[in-house]
C-alpha cells in the first residue's frame, strides 16, 4: 500500500453515501440530531459534502425513524434521495450494501464515499485532499491515512462500489482486505477520521476541540 500526498486534480462526478441507520443506543440520543455548528449534525454533514461538489448524496436510514425524516425534511433534503435500511441491527456494513444496491443513482457517476454519519469534525481540507487523491488515482480505492492509521471516508471507484452487493463479507474493512482492489492510503494532516463520536462525553469532547474552526 503507498502513502502518497494529494496533489490537485479534475474533480470526478462522484456520489455520497451517509450511513445514519444506527441506533445512537450509547449516545442517548440520536446522533445525527445533535446540534453542530448552527444545525444539526445531519444538516451539516449533507451542507459540507454539496460545498464539495458532490454530484449526489444519499442519506440511509432506518425505517420509520420520524425524528430523521422531519429534519431531513426541514432541510429540504429529497425523499428520493432517501434509502432505507429495513435491519439496520445488522450493523454499519447492512447499511454500506443498501448504498451500493440503491437504484436511484446518477449513471454518470464514477465514485462514491462511503462516509459515517457521526464525523461531522472532518475538515474541509482534509477531505479536499482525500477527493484530489483519488481524482489523481481513479481505478483505487482511497481512504485517508494519518500517524500509519487508515480512516473515513473511503472512496470507491465504480468497480469496487458494484462488487460491494455481492461480495459475500459482513464488514466494510473486510470487505477493502479481500476484495482484490487496489487501495490507497493518502496522507491528510487531520487526525479525525479516527476520532470515534458515541457517548456524550466524546460528542462534548469533539465538539468544544473544534469550534474555533
């Protein structure tokens, strides 16, 4: 696996996957719901990815998850860009598979992130690099790497993101260890894509560490 800095590139037509099926059961609270920076957690995950250029985001959820669905609705999020996940206990990667089997997206596009719904800390900057990387390297995958660790988001090509239905593994870094693709690991300055978000005290923690951003 190299390490390589990101250099500048053409921006690919590439789509977001948010995974927000989860069940926030050590936070108390549903996450996504939570205040960050003038909105909700959601609210400012879906306003970043469309500053990013994003060709289409797709938000998964569980079903009848009506506290969700309000928000997404105040924000004008569209229904149709909406999957749902009908056994969200299965855990993170039952999401990650309604993504990639959804028949809703664009056929233009060329790449997806795979991005978790409690990261709303990840710099813009960070995520820059993470998208010209794999702009520069578009038949691999891509995750951001820091201090020899690899992160979120993960960036799919499209051969990678159709394998994903099919390919018979139940976790996500099972799944980047056996599939046979080429993977990338692009050096980024920002640590957070390590940082977990799933009690209080790490919300409280994350939260104060980056409002002077």
């Amino acid at each position: 696996m190299r390490i390589e800095k990101a250099m500048s590139a053409t921006w690919l037509q590439w789509g977001v996957v948010i995974l927000a099926a989860g069940a926030s059961r050590r936070m108390g609270s549903p996450k996504l719901l939570l205040a960050w920076r003038g909105t909700t957690v959601i609210g400012h995950l879906l306003a970043q990815w469309q500053e990013l250029g994003a060709a289409q985001i797709a938000v998964v959820m569980r079903a009848h998850d009506e506290k969700l669905a309000a928000e997404l609705d105040r924000l004008d999020f569209p229904p149709s860009n909406r999957i749902i996940n009908p056994q969200p206990e299965r855990g993170m990667f039952s999401s990650v598979l309604c993504g990639a089997g959804w028949n809703g997206w664009q056929h233009s596009l060329s790449h997806w992130a795979i991005v978790l719904g409690d990261q709303p800390h990840l710099q813009a900057g960070m995520l820059r690099a993470l998208l010209e990387c794999s702009a520069q390297n578009p038949t691999v995958i891509c995750q951001p790497a820091w201090a020899g660790r690899l992160g979120h988001p993960v960036i799919l090509p499209r051969t990678a993101f159709i394998q994903l239905e099919n390919s018979g593994v139940t976790t996500l870094k099972e799944f980047l260890t056996l599939s046979g693709q080429s993977r990338l690991a692009c050096l980024v300055a920002d640590p957070g894509g390590l940082a977990d978000m799933d009690t209080p005290e790490d919300y409280q923690r994350i939260k104060m560490s980056h409002l002077g951003e």
